[in-house]
C-alpha cells in the first residue's frame, strides 16, 4: 500500500482543519490536527484509520491505482467524444469600442472581403465536416453586433435555423437593443455581455470610440434580453483597478433584477497578457491573487456571493453537492469541443489564438485547406500527453491548464499551464464551509 498519487492535501486557509481530496477515488475528507500530521509524514496511513483510509482510495496498490486511473480515463474520453461542439465564428476583428486592455488593439486593421461568401462557406464547411455532431455557432469579435453587421447576423441566424442549430453571441453590448427584435428570432443559447463595474468604473475602462459612456446602454440591454427570455452571462474582466467595484455591481444587479432571475448568470474573468505586452501590467492579478481578492471581497460584501459563487476549484461543488466532481483529465476545449473561423477564412483552435499571427491551423475559404499538423497536437493535448502533468498529484484538478497560455510561455503546445487547485480548495473549504457543513466523514 501506498499514498495515492492522486491525493491532494493541505491546510485550509485561516483554520486549524486540513484536507485531504482525491479525485480519481471521489473521496474528500476534512482533517483534524493529529490525522493530518500524521497524513503530511506520507506512509503508512495512521493505525486507526488504515481501514477507511484504503477504503476511500487514500492509500492503495499501485496496479490497482493505474487500473482505475485508465478506466475512469476511457469514460472521460467517451464523454468527451460526445461533448457539444462550439464553433465561434468571427465577422471582423473590429470593434466600437476602446477598452484600455483589449488584446485585439493589436490586430491587423479589417480586410476588404466578401463576408456573405464566408458565411456561406463556414456553414457549408461545418456541414461537412461536423456532420453528426451536437454543436452550436458563436459569434465573436471583435464586436459581432456592429451596426454594419445587421444583415450578416441576419443571414448567419437564417441559416442556423434552417439547419435547427443554437446561437451564442460574445458581444460588448451597446447595440443589443438595435438588435433584439433580430435575435428574438433565433434560438439563442447565451448572450455574453460585460461590465466592468459601476457606471464610472466601467465606463473608464470599456468607453464607445471617442469616449462616450456605455454602461446605460450596455444595462439596458440586458433588461432587454432578460425581458425577452434570452439567458444572459455577464463577464466582468477583473484586475487590482476594479476590483473594489464589485459590491457595487453587486447591489445594482440584484436592484435591476438581474440576479435571481432564472436565465441570468454571471463570470469572473481574469484581465492577463496574453498576445502582446500590457502597457501597465502593474494592474494585473496572477490567478490566484485575482480570487484571493474575490474572496476578500465576498467576506467582506456577501452581496458579492449572490451575484457570483467562484468555483474555486472543486470547492463550490463539494459543498453544494455533497460530492466531488469527475476527474478533470483535460481543462482546455481547443480542436476538441472548441474551433474559431474568421471572416478571412482562416481557421483555429479557439478564441485564445483566433486571429494571432502563427496559430492559423488551415482554411475553409476561398479554398480549404487540409489542417496543419498542429491541429491534431491540439486535440492530444490533456494530462496524459503533457509529461509533466502525467505525474503531477493536482492533475485531475487542474487539467493541463489553457494550451495558448502554455504554448505563449513555452512555445509547446503539449506543455503545462499550472493552474493552482491546491490553493483554490485551500480559500474555498474556507469561503463554503460556514454556509453548509458537508456530510464529509471526518476521519
Ligand atoms: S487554449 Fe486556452 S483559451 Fe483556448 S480553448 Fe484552450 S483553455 Fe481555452
Ligand atoms: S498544468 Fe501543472 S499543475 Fe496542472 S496538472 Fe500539469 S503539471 Fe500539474
């Protein structure tokens, strides 16, 4: 017998109570002092805890480890197989827009090309090539619902229809009024919006052209969709300069009506460097300092925890459900359940390389073109083909991590982007625990 590969233990943030969490057994217990002294010493389990400890996969056979591990592998594999496709398509890499962090400020200007015969393509190379599979088109930017773009969403929605196929959009917001009564006629899974904060808050960050404040408009387009039954997600990208703002937009959430209401939910996203340096990267949280902050946040404001609960690794899961999530073999969508096209033609892996110089995997327009040899290193990538996640206790918490984020610092796809559960169940047995004591056995 021996300590599981796969267990994950450490103390809970401002507790005397430590963890021990592993996900390929499904066992996750909360630890007393002398338990967990005599865990951190690593073998062999404590004498009065042998029985149940094997039992809940804590301590095992090595060969008998690997067997579970490759089988509960298989299943992932066959899940994944059968995952809802999200093809995001891009009209322009434009926008009205210009917020002071916007990664896509770098981009080529916009090219003069015939956008009807790249609709038209996109749709013809997706009923090709993902004939059989569930999948859905998202529209990205660059800002999709530009007012020049109203006849080319019109056309995109016309034939998603006909093909019984869901839309999403990922916009800024400040033209979704102008553009209801036109998505009011497609089947819309989600409309990512985002606000940075307060009025004042956001509209120093993410200004119309020239200036102008957004967020009035931006709000009252989500009422707008709300009203209509069309599920909203509400981004907000935070770093050190918004992140007081919250309780405030919070509390205006809740006094619009948003929060609570059945088609509204909410994500945090981090701002970070990812394509080209930030002028003024001081402001930038790494990810773990960005949810230490969220959580300050929350306990002190717990208008915060209505308006958004942070996964915080497994935490938020355990607690709710009383049970662990699966094993997280792979943490990143790219070619598997995730591709972007954009209006020149160009193909890639996700939103995270769309458009960037270097990281077109092939093209569907004006001609196709088979996929580069890139396109499959993608679709291996999860913690069984990066080396260093194939022998890291945190894998089937962190999943490889993003591979753009891995492949800008490595320049290797099939590399880690460590994510850090251990610390996010550290702060989220802390956060969750208060509100429900889960039936963990305390062993
Ligand atoms: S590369 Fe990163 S952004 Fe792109 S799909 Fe993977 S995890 Fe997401
Ligand atoms: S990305 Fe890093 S933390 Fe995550 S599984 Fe791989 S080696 Fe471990």
């Amino acid at each position: 017998m021996e300590y599981s590969k796969h267990n994950i233990f450490s103390q809970v943030r401002g507790r005397e109570q430590w963890f021990l969490v592993n996900l390929l057994s499904g066992e996750a217990d909360l630890l007393e002092r002398d338990v967990a002294d005599a865990v951190a010493s690593g073998s062999p389990p404590p004498a009065a805890y042998t029985d149940a400890f094997i039992e809940k996969g804590y301590w095992v056979e090595s060969a008998e480890e690997r067997r579970r591990y490759d089988a509960a592998y298989a299943a992932f594999k066959g899940a994944a197989a059968k995952e809802e496709i999200q093809l995001f398509f891009l009209l322009n890499y434009s926008c009205n827009f210009t917020c002071d962090y916007c990664y896509q400020s770098g981009y080529d200007p916009e090219r003069a090309v015939d956008r009807p015969a790249a609709i038209d393509s996109f749709f013809k190379f997706v009923d090709k090539h993902f004939r059989g599979l569930r999948k859905y088109v998202t529209l990205f930017g660059g800002e999709p619902l530009l007012p020049g773009n109203h006849e080319y969403v019109a056309e995109i929605i016309r034939k998603l229809n006909a093909r019984a196929l869901g839309l999403a959009i990922v916009t800024n917001g400040y033209t979704l009024l102008d553009y209801l009564p036109l998505l009011k006629t497609a089947a819309v899974r989600e409309v990512q919006v985002t606000l940075d904060g307060p009025p004042a808050l956001h509209n120093s960050r993410r200004p119309l052209g020239g200036g102008l404040p957004t967020f009035d408009r931006i709000a009252d387009g989500i009422d707008g969709l709300l009203a209509a039954g069309i599920p909203v997600n509400l981004r907000t990208v935070l770093d050190r300069d918004n992140i007081a703002g919250l309780p405030e937009l919070a509390r205006i959430a809740k006094a619009r009506g948003w929060t609570g209401h059945p088609k509204f939910k909410t994500q945090f996203g981090r701002n970070y460097e990812l394509h080209y340096c930030q002028g003024n990267s001081g402001r930038l949280f790494d990810r773990l300092s960005m949810w230490e902050a969220v959580v300050e946040q929350a306990k002190q404001h717990p208008e915060v925890l209505e308006y958004h609960r942070p996964a915080l690794s497994i935490s938020r899961y355990l607690f709710e459900n009383n049970a662990l999530p699966s094993g997280l073999f792979d943490s990143c969508p790219a070619t598997k359940s995730e591709w972007a096209f954009d209006y020149t033609g160009r193909i890639y892996s996700c939103t995270a390389t769309v458009g960037k110089e270097g990281e077109e995997l092939g093209r569907y327009w004006p001609q196709e073109t088979p996929l580069s040899e890139a396109a499959a290193e993608w679709a291996r990538r999860d913690v069984t083909t990066i080396p260093q996640c194939a022998t890291c206790a945190l894998q089937l918490a962190c999943g490889g991590g993003c591979g753009a984020v891995a492949k800008n610092r490595t320049g290797a796809i099939l590399s880690p982007d460590c994510r850090t559960p251990r610390e996010l169940m550290e702060l989220g047995f802390d956060l969750y625990q208060p509100e429900r004591e889960p039936e963990l056995s305390h062993a």
